[in-house]
C-alpha cells in the first residue's frame, strides 16, 4: 500500500466539504480537503433550514451556531400586489421537532465549519485548486495547483466532488443536466440600517413574489439585511441594464420593500448569479461520490441548498465510510446513497416547479387552510423535513392538486402579482398558517 494514499480526498471545502471531511476524520480515516480560496470568503446561501440542527448536533458545532449566528423562527412571503401576505413559524409545522433556524454569513460560518474539519483531523489545504482528475478502478489521482504556482500530485482510495457549482465530476463525465424551465439569473447585496419589526418577526426571512420575479430580504445581524432579486435570465437580458441597476430599480417600484430602505445604505459591491439549477444523472462511481451542489442545485427560492449541501455530505461520508469497513457491499451502498439524495432533490424540484408555475401557488399558498393539515404540511417542507413520510406526501399531492385546480376554478381570491402604483395603497390582508 502507498504510504501518501489517502483514504478520502474531497474537492472543495464548503459546508459540503468540511461536513464530509469532518465526520470522515473523526471516525479515523486520512482525509484530506483541496479547497482553491482563503477563507474567509464571501459566498451566496445565507438563510438555513432548521432540520440542518442534527447534522450541526452531530458535527459538534451546535453552540458556536448559537454564539456566532441570527437565529430565524419563520418566513413571511407577501404578494408583490401588496394585498396578502402569510407568515409561517417552524414551531406549527407538521410535528415539528425545530423551532428555528439560522441566517449566516456565509464568510464566517463556512470558516468555522473548515476550520471544524481540520480540529476533527482533516488535512486542509486552501488555496489549492484541482486541475486535473484521474477516476481509476482502485483510487483517484488528483492534480492540484496553489496560489505560488506550485503543483503536487494528491492520491485516495475515494473522492468525494463537493467543488459545488463547478461540478468537476459531473462536467468531466458530461453527466450535467440543466432545467431550461429553472434559468434564472439572481442579484444581491448587502445593506445596513433596513427597517424590520421588533421581536420574532424581525428574525424572519421574507421574499416578495412579483409576476416574473421575485425579491428576498435575509436579516442577518441587528443590522445587516441581504437583499437579492431571481428573474428568468431572459428577461433579464431582455432589460439591457446592469445588474446594479436592475436591483435598484426593482426595490424602487416594489413598496414593500423600499419603504423599508428609505434609511439603508449598501455596504457590498452588488453581485450575481447565473445557470443554475441542474443536477447530474448519476451521483456515484466505482471511487466517487458527489455531494452538495456538485451533486445537484435546484433553485434557492426555498433555501434549501445548504441542508442539501450537507444532508448528501452527510450520507457521502457514511457511504463511504460503509465501504471502507465493508468492500463486498460497495454497489449497494452507493445505490442507495443516489436513491436517498435523489429523493429529497425531487421533493424540492416539484415544490420549486409549483411556485414558479404562475400565479396560482401564490393565490393558494395565501390562503392557508386549516383543512387537513395542509399548511402544516407544506410549513415543515419550508423547514427541510426531508424525511419524506406519507403523511406530509400525500398533503403535499392535495397542495399541488389545488394550485393545478386554481388555474381553472378559483378557490382563492386571484392576486396580480403587479406592485401598486405610486401613491396608490392596495388593501391588506395578512395570515399567519397553522
Ligand atoms: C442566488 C442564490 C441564493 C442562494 N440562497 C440560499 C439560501 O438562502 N439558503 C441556502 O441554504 N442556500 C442558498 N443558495 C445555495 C447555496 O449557495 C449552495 O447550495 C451551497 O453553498 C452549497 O454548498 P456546497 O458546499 O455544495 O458548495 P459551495 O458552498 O459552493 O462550496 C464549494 C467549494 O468548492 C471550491 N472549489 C470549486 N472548484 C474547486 C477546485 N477546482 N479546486 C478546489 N476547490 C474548488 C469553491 O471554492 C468552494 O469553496 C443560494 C444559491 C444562489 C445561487
């Protein structure tokens, strides 16, 4: 056996990477991370889940999240029309276990989590990028390059891709595929001084659905707000304006949002985001795995990303670790490491394909109804209840089927998703779901 063989080398050192590495170290295997920047770093995906809270329990990481971090009880989503508007709180979810969540910076919290890896015994190299990948039957052969130029050449009996958007494996083995519905292009910054409500409220994420696109508002210390916009890359481009330019525009013909900046200022150069949504037709091979978005990334709008993110590192790294005790029983394991994934990506594809689908999942979705638990049940989904239990499925089939009946028969009062014009108030009605 090579003396410098890892047993598991993982591209990529986000919240994927390090809770991959972290739980593989602990449990004793040689581990070793390639991550191309210095963190800290800036990066997108600042709003979590709350049933990340077992995977941060299990990483040992639960009491830094509270000391370092905003916790979030809910969300609230608003019509652009300003005429409906629901919040929802994790604690009324269909048995929820959480009650809240966190919004992060990502710069600090991915930092921690690296930083958590290497405590666990991970070896972490930053400022090393992959350059070149060899996927043999008996161990992968990684070629790095670092920020002095120097290159080193890195062997492992197993590869977990967790390089995210860049999906190295996935673009080496042309095994991406792109949602043509899901093209949307996001712009986002930072500001200072936004106005939020005291208490609960003032925690919550809110997002503000217009006809063709949509505004987030991520709280993310007393006072610093991200605010982002998603549009169809088309009519993006159609617009012939920059980015900047589409972000200001788009908070100043929105009410609901500028009223609440009339004191803010921007603290972040605006940046964007472009192409995603995609996921790649196998997620394993003889000596790989893919997690996180180098697995798949489906839209931000429930941001689910991170929980998927380390959700699949989670069960990539227990695969592997299966494997290493287990050579015989590899095949099975890894099938059913792409089964897992593959189902709660799906989950998520089908609640994203409803929300962007017209105006009729926001017509229903701003009427929650107390029949048959139905709000509930799509309020546990907001909070990343993967599991994937028939009681929440079969409520979920029952909320599709009415946004696909609204479309013909109006249960809910229609909505026009358009902002109202200057000087004009629009009737308020507001909801709180079971
Ligand atoms: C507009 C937008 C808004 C979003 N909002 C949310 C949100 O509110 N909540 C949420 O949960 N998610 C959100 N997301 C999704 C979230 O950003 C991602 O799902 C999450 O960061 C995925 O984590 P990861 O570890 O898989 O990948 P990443 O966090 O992208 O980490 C991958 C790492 O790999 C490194 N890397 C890449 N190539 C190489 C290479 N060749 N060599 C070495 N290292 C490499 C990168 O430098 C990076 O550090 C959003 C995404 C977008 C686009």
């Amino acid at each position: 056996m090579q003396d410098d063989l890892y047993d598991v080398a993982i591209i990529g050192g986000g919240p994927a990477g390090s809770t991959a590495a972290a739980l593989l170290a602990r449990a004793g295997r040689r581990v070793i991370v390639l991550e191309r920047e210095r963190f800290p770093r800036f990066h997108i995906g600042e709003s979590l889940l709350p049933s990340l809270s077992s995977i941060f329990e299990r990483l040992g990481v639960r009491q830094k999240m509270d000391s370092m971090f905003m916790r979030k009880y809910g969300g609230e989503i608003a019509a652009a029309c300003g005429t409906r508007d629901v919040r929802f709180y994790f604690k009324d979810g269909f048995r929820s276990r959480n009650d809240h969540a966190y919004q992060v910076s990502r710069a600090e919290f991915d930092q921690m989590l690296l930083e958590n890896a290497r405590v666990n015994g991970a070896e972490v190299r930053e400022e090393t990028a992959v350059v070149k990948l060899s996927l043999g039957k008996e161990q992968v052969t990684l070629e790095t390059s670092s920020a002095s130029q120097q290159t080193a050449t890195v062997t492992a009996r197993y590869l977990i891709d967790c390089s995210g958007r860049q999906t190295i494996v996935g673009n080496l083995l042309k095994l991406k595929r792109s949602y043509q519905n899901l093209q949307k292009f996001s712009i986002f910054a930072h500001y200072e001084n936004v106005d939020r409500p005291e208490g609960i409220d003032g925690t919550l994420i809110r997002m503000i659905r217009g006809l063709n696109h949509w505004i987030w508002m991520i709280p993310l210390t007393p006072t610093k707000m991200s605010v982002g916009l998603v549009m169809d890359t088309a009519v993006f481009r159609a617009q012939k304006i920059s980015p900047q330019e589409m972000l200001e525009r788009s908070i100043d013909e929105q009410p609901l949002i500028s009223e609440r900046m009339l004191r803010s200022e921007r603290v972040t150069s605006v940046q964007s985001a472009g192409d995603y949504s995609y996921r790649n037709t196998q997620l394993y091979g003889a000596r790989f795995l893919l997690a996180g978005d180098a697995a798949a990334f489906i839209d931000p709008v429930f941001s689910s990303g991170v929980y998927f993110a380390m959700m699949s590192a989670e069960k990539a790294a227990d695969t592997v670790e299966a494997i290493l005790c287990h050579p015989g029983r590899a095949r099975g394991l890894l099938r059913s490491y792409q089964r897992s994934v593959n189902r709660v990506m799906k989950m998520y594809l089908s609640f994203v394909n409803s929300w962007y689908s017209g105006r009729e999942f926001m017509e229903v979705f701003m009427n929650p109804t107390d029949i048959l638990q139905i709000a509930p049940a799509v309020n546990s989904l907001l909070a990343g209840d993967a599991s994937g239990s028939f009681a929440v499925r079969w409520r979920m089939w029952l909320f599709y089927f009415f946004v696909r009946a609204q479309r013909y028969v109006p249960f809910s009062p229609r909505l026009t998703l358009e902002p109202p014009k200057r000087g004009q108030e629009a009737p308020k009605g507001s909801a709180v779901t079971a």
